[in-house]
C-alpha cells in the first residue's frame, strides 16, 4: 500500500511540473514538451495534416474566439483553418488551446495565425468559457496566461425554461431578431451549432449544415442599459431562446427543437462564457 500510495504521490508531482512547463509556454507551442510527458498526464497534443479531417468540436471553438475577439475589437475576422489544437482533461472539466489561422477582410484578405483557449465544464449544463483570443503574439511577447485577473462571479445557475409565446411581446426585456439579422450575425448560428453539438454528440452523423433556424428572440435584464432594441444582441449578459428544425433528410413532419444560450461577457476580464444544455441532452432540446 505504501509503494502504491508514493507511487500515486509521484505521478501528481511530476504532472504538475509538467504542467507547469505547458503555462509557462502558454499553453499553445508545447510540442518540444511532449516527450517528456508523464504517463499519468491526460494531455494530448493534435497537428492538423493537409487534408485531414477538422475535429467539429475544434472548429466551433476557434470560431467562437475569433467572435469575441471581434465583439470586444470591433473586427471581422474569419476563420480560415486549423493548425493544431491541445487538450487537457481532468474530470469534471477541460482546458482547450487552438491555433487557428484566420483571415482579415479589412486588410485584403490577408491570413494571421490566430490562438483561443477555452475551459469546459458541466455535464447536465455545459459552460464554454473563452480565456484566450488573440492573434499569435511575436517571440519577444508574453505567451502566458494569467488566471490571477480581476473577474466577475461565475453565473454557475441552471438555464431557464424556454418562456410561452406571449412572453417575446414584453419589449422591455425581448427582442426578436429580424431574419436580415440573423443572416448579418453569423455568431448567433455559431451559438446554436455549439448548443445542438453538444447535446445531441451522442447522435451519429451530425451534420450541422442542416439546422435551419425559425426564430431567435434575446433577453436582457433590466440591469442592461438598452435604448435601441437591436442593441440586445450585443449585451454583456444576454439569454437566447433560438428555436429551429434539424434537417438531415428534409424538413417535412420535423419537430420544432430549442436552444437556450446563455451569454456572459466578463467586464473586467474580457472572459465570454457560454451556458447551454449539456452533452447528450438532446431529449431537452424538443419543444
């Protein structure tokens, strides 16, 4: 029992030097680290190959931090591809790092290599919080990311019940999205893609192409000074009742499905957390 027990000591203490190592390089360039992995590390490290398939997971957290990178500068970039991507997991909950290659529409198209962290927790609840995005910082830059940042309290409650039709006529707290808007702000989908995702992962051959969205409607709490009422789309705190069909073989005699997104933007450390339902709950997502 002894020798078991110091065994399990060691392991812990060489993993957490070993992660040490990963924050001090910021989590992102850490292939030279890999071959002195310990075994007891649940750390995996992925390069994306020309003409390998993108994990969709990946791909829908890229994009999101490109979204809240644009939110909080005021950019349009695009997600353009796939470098690499680490995971850390420890039960209950997971560190993501993304190196992304994204394309800038404002200086002609021009390709920056772009990075995003996400950590992810919940099971029933799901909460996807972005720490991380940026554009890849230079050599002589500070890679690292510091957790001691100044934060906002985590909302850790369940998400609301999707409220009765009459309820999106209360136009002091709703707004419904114009499809025009819609179509303008691809992130909503990004959000309901996320949602869909996790929930129905359990489901064989997702295709996300074949959501198709029929209504978005957006509360905000009276804390949230809104004049204009479009302006809901971009509060800090923002619930999104998106309800849709899913149509991988037409949508003829499809029920209407649900997605309740629940957005933060922290003030103080720019941090966005994405509450929805969790993995395998796609019972919950029906109307």
């Amino acid at each position: 029992m002894r020798d078991s027990s110091a065994k399990r000591i060691e392991g812990y203490k060489m993993e957490h030097e070993f992660m040490e190592k990963v924050r001090e390089c910021g989590g992102f360039d850490i292939e030279h680290l890999m071959e002195t992995k310990p075994g007891c590390c649940n750390l995996w490290a992925s390069e994306i190959i020309e003409d390998q398939t993108e994990h969709e997971d990946i791909v829908l957290y890229a994009r999101l931090g490109i979204h809240k990178y644009n939110m909080i500068q005021g950019s349009n970039l695009k997600l353009h591809g796939i470098e690499k991507f680490n995971m850390y997991r420890k039960v209950p909950y997971s560190i993501h790092y993304v190196t992304a290659v994204a394309k800038d529409p404002a200086a002609g198209g021009s390709l920056v290599t772009f990075q995003t962290s996400f950590y992810e927790e919940g099971f029933d609840v799901k909460r996807l919080t972005c720490l991380i995005a940026r554009p890849k910082p230079g050599p002589h830059d500070d890679q690292a990311y510091s957790p001691l940042a100044k934060s906002e309290p985590i909302d850790t409650s369940g998400l609301p019940d999707w409220p009765g039709e009459n309820a999106f006529d209360d136009k002091k707290h709703y707004y419904v999205v114009k499809k025009s808007e819609i179509r303008k702000n691809d992130w909503i989908r990004l959000y309901l893609e996320l949602a869909f995702y996790t929930a129905n992962i359990c489901l064989q051959n997702l295709d996300l192409s074949k959501l198709v969205i029929i209504k978005v409607a957006v509360y905000t709490s009276s804390d949230e000074s809104i004049v204009v009422p479009n302006e809901r789309l971009n509060a800090r705190k923002a619930i999104f009742y998106i309800k849709y069909k899913y149509c991988p073989h037409g949508c003829k005699r499809r029920r209407d499905r649900i997605a309740i997104v629940r957005r933060n933007l922290d003030k103080f450390s720019g941090n966005i957390t994405l509450t929805f339902e969790g993995t395998c709950g796609w019972r919950r997502t029906f109307l």
